[in-house]
C-alpha cells in the first residue's frame, strides 16, 4: 500500500507502508488476554478506595 503526501510548496512524496512477517505469513500476532470483568472490577473498586485513602488523610490533617 502507497501513501502519497503534497505539500503545496513541495514535490508529492511518495512513502510505502512496510507489512510485517506475521502479516505475509497469515500468522495472527500474540494478544495478552484481557482481563475477565470481575478482575476489571475489582482494579477499578480498589483505584477508588486508594482514592478515598487519599482524601481522607488530607482532611484529618490540620488546617493550619
């Protein structure tokens, strides 16, 4: 596949894009499993309480 990029005060510029070996090969990449949606759960209950954590300390502290 061919991109081709003018500009309006230069000559078009022809770039190729580069398949890889998987690509030629009909080889599908490795993919990291996704997380199961529990798993996302839980990750995103426990960035809150650690957010709550925070807000917490900073108003048990003094005000002045």
């Amino acid at each position: 596949m061919m991109q081709i990029k003018a500009d309006h005060l230069t000559r078009p510029t022809v770039f190729t894009m580069k398949r890889s070996d998987d690509e030629r090969e009909g080889v599908e990449p490795e993919r990291k499993p996704e997380p199961s949606r529990l798993d996302e759960a839980r990750r995103i209950i426990e960035e809150y309480m650690n957010d709550l954590r925070q807000i917490i300390k900073r108003l048990r502290r003094p005000l002045h």
